[in-house]
C-alpha cells in the first residue's frame, strides 16, 4: 500500500489525478471505476483542467446509484457522473455505465452491470472516497468482503451524510444499488482519496484497524495495489497514533 498525505484538498486531487493521466497515456482504452461525492471531485476537476484531449477511448463504470432516481434526477449518481466527469472530461456518452437505479428488475440490473464490468475487461483504476463509517460505495458495514453487485439498504448515518445533498431527510432514498466488495476487490489498482476531520477516524480504523466487515474499507488492507492519498485533516489520527506510521513497514510515506 501506498500512502500520501498531501497540504490541501486539491493536492490530494491533484496526486490522484496523476495517476489516473499516467494510466490513460499509456492506455487511452483503459476503464476507470469512478466515485461520487465530494471526495473525488478535485480529482475530477484536475482532470477536466490537465487533460484538454479528453477520454473518448476511455469507459468508466461508476460504483454506485440511489434506487428509485432516475437518470435526470440532480442528485441521482447518473447525473452527478454525466455533468462532474463524462461531458468535462469528454467520455463518449456509450462508454459511460452508471447501475440502473429505476430498473423494473433491479436484480437483474446488478447482474448485467457485474456482466458489462467483465465484457469491458475488468477495471483497471477504480478511485474510492470512504464513508464516515467505513463505507465504501455503499457497502455498508457488516457488508460480506465477497459481496457482488446488489441492492442495499442505506443506513441512517449515511442517510444523514448525503441528506446535505437533498432539500431534507426524507428525500434521502433508503436504497441503493452498489458495486459489491467482492466487485470493487477486482479492480487493479484502488486510489482512495480522503480529505476532512470528519474521516480521519474512518481512515484510521481502514489503514490499522482489524481486517473486519464492521469496517469495509479495511477490506483495502489485502489488496495488492492500493494507493490511499489522504489531506493532513484526514491523515491526523493516522499521524498521531504512533504506531500507524511507526507500523507502515510497506507504506511509502510522503508529505508534499
Ligand atoms: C457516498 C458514496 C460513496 C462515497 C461516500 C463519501 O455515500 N456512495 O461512494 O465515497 O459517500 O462521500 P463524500 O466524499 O461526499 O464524503
């Protein structure tokens, strides 16, 4: 695993976002997982300013969508995707897959998108942000480590996470459809990128924290090409417990 700890917000999307140009440079093809949230959109904004040829060989599947929102709903994830990263970032409109959150049979919807995930090859970078809880996407805690695509239900802490998003609570969906853990473990490269005081426990208990389905990011610790890149809010209780640092035999440590 490879950890970075940045000054700033846009330094932190700024690193991801590196990576990100590095692998489509190299690969115009490749397929990119791609979060939503706040978390990532610096990443998403560096991109749109650093990269005027734009992604048009490039897919990118998203990891998660609210169940019951259609595509032209604001807050839907379809939305966020099309308007944050496809247009700016010029994605072809056919190469970007959102879950279908009004599908007539959303069973079915998650094994096609487990199916267009494998047709397209696998995702080569999937960039991550992380629940005040340990989600990742939503896979919320107690989620199985070998869990696939599904309908979840949404748990009220991150009902009241994302209910800044929505006029009040009770527009907040109680479900939605998530990549599993099992789905995201697949992807060859994890970038998590996290910023705020408000995640810095979170982040803390995924990095040292016991391997545990309590906290589904900590599932990052088996995974073979992890990169987490963190602002110095996020990365405080990392830096303060002293054997978080003084334990990270195989973390590459770097303060920019
Ligand atoms: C949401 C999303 C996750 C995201 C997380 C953190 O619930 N489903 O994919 O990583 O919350 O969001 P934010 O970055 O806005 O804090």
């Amino acid at each position: 695993m490879n950890l970075a700890i940045c000054e700033t917000q846009a330094a932190v999307g700024a690193a991801a976002a590196e990576i990100v140009l590095n692998l489509v440079r190299a690969r115009p093809g490749a397929v990119l997982g791609v979060a939503t949230g706040s978390s990532p959109q610096p990443v998403y904004s560096y991109l749109a300013e650093h990269h005027a040829a734009g992604f048009p060989d490039a897919t990118c599947f998203a990891l998660d969508e609210y169940v019951g929102l259609p595509s032209t709903h604001e807050q839907s994830y379809a939305h966020f995707v099309r308007r944050q990263i496809g247009r700016p970032l010029g994605f072809r409109p056919v190469n970007i897959h959102v879950p279908d959150g009004i599908a007539e049979d959303p069973e079915a919807a998650c094994v096609a998108y487990e199916a267009q995930i494998e047709a397209a090859g696998g995702i080569d970078l999937q960039i991550l942000g992380i629940g005040r809880n340990g989600h990742l996407a939503f896979n919320e805690p107690g989620s199985p480590f070998d869990s696939r695509t599904r309908v979840v239900p949404l748990t009220d802490d991150t009902r009241q996470a994302n209910s800044r998003f929505f006029d009040d609570l009770s527009m907040v969906p109680e479900h939605a459809i998530t990549q599993g853990l099992g789905t995201i473990m697949e992807a060859r490269h994890l970038v998590l990128v996290v910023h705020g005081r408000n995640k810095s426990q979170a982040l803390e208990r995924a990095l040292n924290g016991p391997l545990t389905q309590e906290c589904p990011a900590s599932i990052l610790q088996i995974h073979p090409h992890v990169t987490v890149i963190a602002d110095k809010a996020a990365a405080e209780s990392l830096v303060r417990s002293h054997s978080a640092l003084g334990s990270a035999r195989d973390f590459t440590t770097a303060v920019t």
